[in-house]
C-alpha cells in the first residue's frame, strides 16, 4: 500500500474515532439526564428504561467499533494494515474505503460470518 493511501486510511480512522467518542461521550450524558428525571407514572418509567436500554445497546455497538478501530490503528503503525487476518492476503482498497477497520478480505469475512 502506498503512503498516501496509507495517510488516506489512518485519517478517516482518526476521524471515526473521534465521532464515536462524542456519540458515546452524547449518550452517557443523555442517560445521566434521563435517570435524573422526576418520572410521574408508569408508563414516563418505561419509557425512560426503553429509552435507557436502546442507548446502552448503542454505546456498546460503537464500544465495539472503536475497539476495532484501535487495533487497526496500530496495524497500521507496526506496518500490517490491509492485511487480512485470515488469509494474510491484501484487503481490497474498495473494501478499506467502505470499511476502513477490515479485518478481513471479502471471502474471509464471509467465512467468519457464517460460522458465527
């Protein structure tokens, strides 16, 4: 991979991070106002529980990409980026451009989903 493409990689990952940081730093303080609320009756409760539930699902799903986002993150500093983890053949920058944070190749990723 070429450093440009290198460079081009590295600051959409960056700038992921960064968003999904805020979006999780966003939605702890929006449950931390929601639990402060003084909630009248039963149906405010489920609400603010449904509403709390749906956010924690959210914060672990980005919890998840930022995880992944890291370990790229140093593959691309120690020099392994783009390659997949599987078949340690190059990722397709197509596929990179769609998901900067690939693990996998195409063929791969489908091997793994499918035996989840």
């Amino acid at each position: 991979m070429q450093a440009s493409e290198l460079k081009y990689f590295k600051e959409l990952l960056l700038s992921r991070k960064e968003q999904i940081e805020k979006n999780i730093q966003d939605v702890r303080t929006e449950l931390s106002e929601l639990s402060s609320l003084d909630l009248n009756d039963e149906g405010d409760h489920a609400s603010a529980n449904n509403n709390s539930m749906v956010e924690g699902a959210i914060i672990e799903q980005q919890k998840q990409e930022l995880d992944e986002i890291e370990k790229i993150l140093s593959k691309i500093k120690n020099g392994g980026y783009g390659i997949c983890e599987m078949c340690e053949d190059e990722i397709g920058f197509q596929r990179l451009k769609v998901k900067p944070h690939a693990a996998y190749c195409i063929d791969c990723r489908e091997i793994v989903e499918k035996s989840k």
